[in-house]
C-alpha cells in the first residue's frame, strides 16, 4: 500500500487499495469469521496515508501534471474510514452512539421508522445510491463503499427482502457501480445507467436495447471526448467529480466540482467545446439532449416518443423499473415494494412502482419539503430521514441482527 499520497494517481490507487480490504472484511463479517486485524491496520494505514496529505483550510492539494495541482475535499474518503474504523473495533450499540453524535436526528428516525416497517417483508427493495443509501462523495471514482454500510444493507437485504436492487444513473462498470460496492456479488441486482444496464445476483448482464444507429453516434461522441481529455489542458476535467463517464445509453463529464476548483470562464468555455462536439454529431438534434448541471455535462441519448407529447423522451428510472421487472421477473405487481431516494428524479420509480401496486412503501432521505409534499402525493405510505446514515441504520435495526 502506498504509504506517502502527492499525487492524484496514487490517490486513487490507495482508494482501490481500500476497496480489496474492505471487502475482504465485509466477507469475514457477514460469514461471522474473526476479523484480521492486519486488515484493520491497513484501513488505519489509508486513512493516515490521506491526512498525510499536504492541507491548507480543510483544501487537500495533489499534483496531476507536472508543475500542476488539484484541490480536493477528501471528507468522504476520509470520514468513511474513520467510521468503517470504529465500526470494526468497538459494539455496534457503541457505533450507534458515534452515528448519534453526527447525526442527532438518528435516533428518533430510527426509531419511528421501526414503528411504520417493523411487520414488513418486501418482495422488492429497490434504491438509489448516492446521497440515498451512500453518502455524497465529490469524485465517484473514489466513492467506494465502507464496511458498515455494506454490513448494513446487506443485512436488510437478505434478511427482509426478496429482491433488492441499487438502481443509479452511474455506468455499471469501467469506474462504476461495480467498482466502487464492497457487498457480496451475490446479494445485490447492479443496475446502471439509470437502469438502461444491470448486473443480477447471478452475475448474468443485461441492457435495454438501443437502436444501432442511435449507439453509432453516441460511440462516435464518446471517442472524441476520450481524445480530448487525453490533451494536457481538458485531462482535469477527466480527474473531479463525475469525470468521464460512458454510461449505456449516455456520457457524462464534468466540467466542475462541488468545490469550484475549475475557474468560471474555462468551465464555460468546456462546456462550450463539448455542445460544439454534440452539434457537430447530431446537428438536428434529432438523437441527444444535452443537459447541463453547471457541474456535469449530461449527453443523453434519447429513447422513443412520449405518447402524450410525441416527443422524444429521456429514458429515466420509471422506464427502469418497467424494463427490469418484466427482464428480472421482479414481480412487483405483488408487492410490497419498498422504494429509496433523496432526489426528484428519483419519484419516477416510485410513479413507475405504484402504477403496479399499491402495496408500495416509500423512504426518502430529503429535508426539502417540496420534494416531501410531491412524494406524499404519490405514495401514502412515506417516510423521510434526513441523512443515508440514518436510512441504513434503520434498515440494519429492521433486520434485527447485531
């Protein structure tokens, strides 16, 4: 392991690093071995490795090019250490109280939470990921999953679920979903791309088929975005935040953080270059929307016509739940259903999944009270926490197992 980080690379190596351990550990674990100490010494060594790193004002500074750096906010990476360290040494009652104290909400949610879905066994689990059953990370490259939270969800999974499936708008592999879990291959159904790619628990992959001409032109984009990142002045905007991308069916690429470390006019100016690319591919725009986030440039393929508009529609995760369930024989039309968020694009599952049953429960992990008055009116049966530490520890407390 690499003890001494000063540069971007070696950062991500040592968060890879961490992600061999900690699933190691997760394995130990859950099959109630002992734990190897030398493995929580190597946690221990990882977390020392990132506060080693140089720092001024909570800014961690690591060099990508010669002569260049990038500022970073490692509080994910090293926050999720700290925690997965704790966890693995001390009483999961005691690591409740360390959650408490960064979270004084937890308890009470949790407790209330237990009232609403103590009696509940789901026929299917499905959630989203970041900022819903994961805290938020500024890189997703390094938001790799720690130890507690893949013994928690694992846990609700296989103790109160048939089905249980993470469903993100990140790829599925090549820095994606499966890169980044530490749970058990065989607990979880990966879907990425907003569903439009999944992985089952049988390691079997599958996609929603996309038009080959549709697929050409996205190619065509994706590889000259890949050669201009290659170019010394855009390959920062392949290293913060969302990075580059290629999801089934859309790419995603950054031309900010969540920290602004890029300064506003090469931001736009990116942003600019990239359009200019998608027009070039697509100049009737009759294939891609493009979105802009002001920290990622979303190219998105677009699927068929809406039938109430007759327009070209994204494929969001509503579509998702549709295509998985008749893929996967989820039988959602049986219920329960348990759905997980924390944003508005995240309703469209539980539209989707009440359309099918009734019988569907709702956790959102949101304090927008706009966004609670809208899931309250699709789906009666809701519930909202206010951190995903809050919603895994609920879900760990309802599989009743220590």
């Amino acid at each position: 392991m690499i003890s001494k980080i000063r540069t971007l690379q070696q950062f991500y190596e040592l968060m890879f690093d961490t992600k061999c351990i900690r699933e190691k550990i997760v394995g130990q674990l859950l099959n109630k071995e002992g734990i190897d100490e030398e493995l929580v010494d190597l946690l221990s060594r990882a977390l020392n490795g990132l506060k080693d790193i140089p720092c001024r004002k909570n800014k961690y500074h690591l060099s990508y090019q010669k002569n260049r750096t990038v500022t970073m906010n490692l509080s994910y990476e090293i926050e999720e250490l700290e925690k997965d360290i704790f966890f693995l040494t001390h009483t999961q009652e005691k690591f409740y109280h360390y959650l408490e104290k960064l979270h004084p909400e937890l308890q009470e949610q949790v407790r209330e939470g237990h009232k609403v879905f103590c009696k509940i066994k789901f026929k299917n689990f499905i959630t989203d990921r970041d900022g819903t059953v994961n805290n938020y990370c500024g890189r997703y490259k390094s938001s790799i999953q720690s130890v507690y939270n893949a013994v928690f969800l694992t846990r609700f999974a296989t103790g109160c679920t048939e089905n249980a499936m993470l469903l993100t708008s990140a790829p599925l592999d090549n820095v994606g979903l499966i890169d980044i879990s530490v749970s058990p291959q065989d607990v979880f159904i990966l879907a990425g791309s907003k569903g439009r790619e999944y992985i089952d628990k049988n390691g079997v992959k599958g996609q929603f088929p996309i038009e080959k001409s549709k697929q050409e032109k996205l190619n065509i984009i994706n590889q000259r975005l890949s050669d201009l990142v290659k170019k010394q002045e855009y390959e920062i905007y392949s290293l913060i935040g969302s990075g580059l991308q290629f999801k089934f069916g859309q790419t995603t690429i950054a031309r900010q953080d969540i920290y602004n470390s890029i300064p506003k006019r090469e931001s736009e100016d990116f942003l600019n270059l990239v359009t200019a690319i998608v027009s070039e591919v697509d100049p009737h725009n009759g294939f891609f929307r493009i979105e802009d986030t002001g920290k990622d440039i979303e190219i998105i393929l677009m699927i068929e016509k809406d039938g109430k508009t007759n327009r070209l529609k994204d494929f969001d995760k509503g579509d998702a739940i549709i295509f998985l369930n008749e893929e996967l024989n989820l039988d959602i039309e049986e219920g329960p259903n348990l759905i997980c968020g924390d944003t508005r694009s995240d309703i469209h599952m539980v539209s989707a999944a009440m359309n099918k049953s009734d019988n569907t429960w709702v956790i959102f992990v949101t304090e927008d009270e706009d966004l609670k008055h809208a899931v309250n009116n699709m789906c009666p049966h809701s519930y909202f926490v206010s951190e995903p530490d809050t919603l895994i520890t609920l879900l760990n407390n309802l599989s009743g197992r220590d």
